[in-house]
C-alpha cells in the first residue's frame, strides 16, 4: 500500500567524494562512511516500498576541505553527480544540493544558484551547524534572501556539536537530535520564519528533541516571549520520520506538528537496511497516523514535478484502460 512512498531523508555517497572523505579519516558523526551504488540504492528503495528519493549527503559535507577552492570543486562534483542520477532516474531520484560552506559565502551564493537554476536541484541541504555557527546566524542571511527568492526547499541535517563528545557515545546516537534542536529553535527565535516564509524548511530525524521538548522551548522561539506565538512559529518546520517512527516518538511528533508537515524519511544507508526496515515497519504498524500523507502526498507539496508524474501516470493508465 506504501508503493509510492518519497523517501526525503536519504544520502547518496559518490565513490569519488567516499574516497576524498576516506584520505582525510572522516566518519559521519561516528558512522563510518558506507559505499553507495545505484543499484543497491534502488533494490533498498524496491524494499521500502519508495518511489523517489530526493538524495543528500551527510554530515561533514565538504567541510573537510583544506581550503576554499577544494570546497568549492567537491561540492560541485557531488551536484553534477547527483544531476547526472536525476536526468538518467527522473521519478526516482531528486536532489539536495550541497554548498561550500558558510564562511565561503561567495562560494555558496554561487553554487546555489548553479544548482536551482542551472542543474534544477529540488532544495539545498544544510548542516545544522558548521564549525559553531547555528542556522539562524545572520552571516547565512544573504544565502537565505536568495534562496527565499526561489522558495527553495531546505533541508537541514545535523553534524556533530562544537564540542566533546561523552566518550563511548559517537554523535550520531544524542548529539544529532540537539544539533537539530538548537538549529531550530535559533532560527524561530531570529524570525527567519518571517523572514523567509518561501523557504520550507525540513528538519531530520522528527526534529531532534524539539517535539518533545516544544512547550519548554516556546518562550524562547520568538522575541515577545509567548508561549503560544512559540509554538505556532516552531510548528511552521516539516518533520522527517527518518529513525523517529518509533510508537514512542510518533505520538508527540503527530501532537506537535502541523499534520501536513510530516514527511518519511530512511536516512539509508547509514542506516542500513535492516535498521531502516525496523523503523519503517513500526510506522506501518502505527494506528494514529494518515500514512498517505506521510509516504507521498505531503512531499507533494514540496516537489511539485513528483505530483505531476503522478498525474501524468493517472492519466497514462486512464488512457490505456
């Protein structure tokens, strides 16, 4: 019944940029970096019942790169890859596309407009934070003004936090969730909502801890200190189910968020196949949940060019019928 699912939080991992995070002994976050292929992207999609993966990569993104220039040429490279899978699988990938990182504001000013209007990615991704500085800093305010200028899709990941971790617990297991968390709530309490309300931003992983924690966090959402304008300002994100689809997550993030703001997500392949099946199984399983809406129609509002293939193939087999 879940055939048609729009997976928006999946990576892709070029060979060549596996290779590059590789030579400089990077993990995501204490994940190791995993090969990816085409095929087995689609043979885990045919399994999960996905139609289109709108693709990103993980953290650290290109931040690995000793200079400016070396960000700048990666990130392209991962574009064009990733463009290049889209053109050839155009309903079955899509693409978030990666930018150099904020300190280069030329560079990724640049390479956002390279991508929505030249390469016609579906959104950006963005790291929650890049090296201590949160979405909401007001150096990410010109990219924001552009990128509003397209209502773009945004979709923010999260990165290890700009601190020691505890030892034994990588980043990925808690330090993810309050990455998101403190992404979110900055860029509420700074207005950017207001700002650039073309701009639908996507947060991961059911919004780290902020669903759980949003009455707590309301009166910091917004200048005026309401609790009421917090959360209907924190409530203006979309939620993906990626790795949150548990039956004790999914109930505080269907009470919190707006219903038409939650999207599936695998978070493949670092999560890997079996661990995404898990999480995508207890969604199936849950009651208290408009599963069409989730799988596919609320993406459509997003990706306009997956509803259209969808009409288009209503009407292709109305035709043939």
């Amino acid at each position: 019944m879940n055939s048609r699912r729009i997976d928006t939080h999946a990576h892709v991992v070029p060979p060549r940029y596996r290779e590059w995070l590789l030579n400089k002994g990077q993990t995501a976050g204490g994940l190791a970096i995993p090969e990816w292929s085409v095929d087995r992207a689609l043979e885990v999609m045919s399994v999960n019942e996905v139609e289109t993966t709108v693709l990103s990569v993980s953290t650290p993104g290109v931040e690995p790169a000793d200079s400016v220039q070396e960000a700048r040429l990666m990130a392209r490279e991962v574009n064009e890859f990733c463009a290049d899978l889209v053109r050839t699988h155009p309903t079955q990938f899509g693409l978030f596309a990666t930018l150099p990182e904020i300190r280069d504001l030329e560079g990724s000013l640049a390479e956002a407009h390279y991508a929505l209007e030249v390469l016609g990615a579906d959104g950006v991704v963005f790291l929650a934070n890049s090296r201590g500085t949160y979405l909401g800093d007001a150096s990410y305010e010109p990219l924001f003004e552009y990128l509003n200028s397209q209502s773009a899709v945004v979709f923010v990941h999260p990165s290890s936090l700009p601190a020691e971790p505890v030892p034994d617990i990588p980043a990925y297991g808690l330090d993810f969730l309050l990455d998101t968390s403190r992404a979110a709530l900055n860029m509420s309490r700074q207005g950017w909502l207001d700002k650039y309300p073309n701009c639908r931003i996507i947060l991961s992983h059911g919004g780290g801890f902020l669903p759980y924690a949003s009455m707590r966090v309301a009166r910091l959402a917004t200048g005026s200190g309401d609790n009421e304008e917090g959360i209907q300002s924190l409530q203006r994100f979309w939620f993906d189910t990626a790795l949150s689809s548990s039956p004790y997550a999914l109930p505080s993030l269907l009470s919190f968020a707006d219903p038409q703001h939650v999207l599936f997500g695998s978070d493949w392949p670092y999560a890997n196949l079996d661990r995404g099946h898990f999480f995508t199984g207890m969604m199936d399983d849950y009651k208290d949940i408009d599963h069409a809406a989730v799988n596919r129609r609320n993406a459509e509002q997003l990706f306009p060019r997956l509803q259209s293939q969808q009409a288009t193939d209503t009407a292709a087999a109305s035709i043939s019928g």
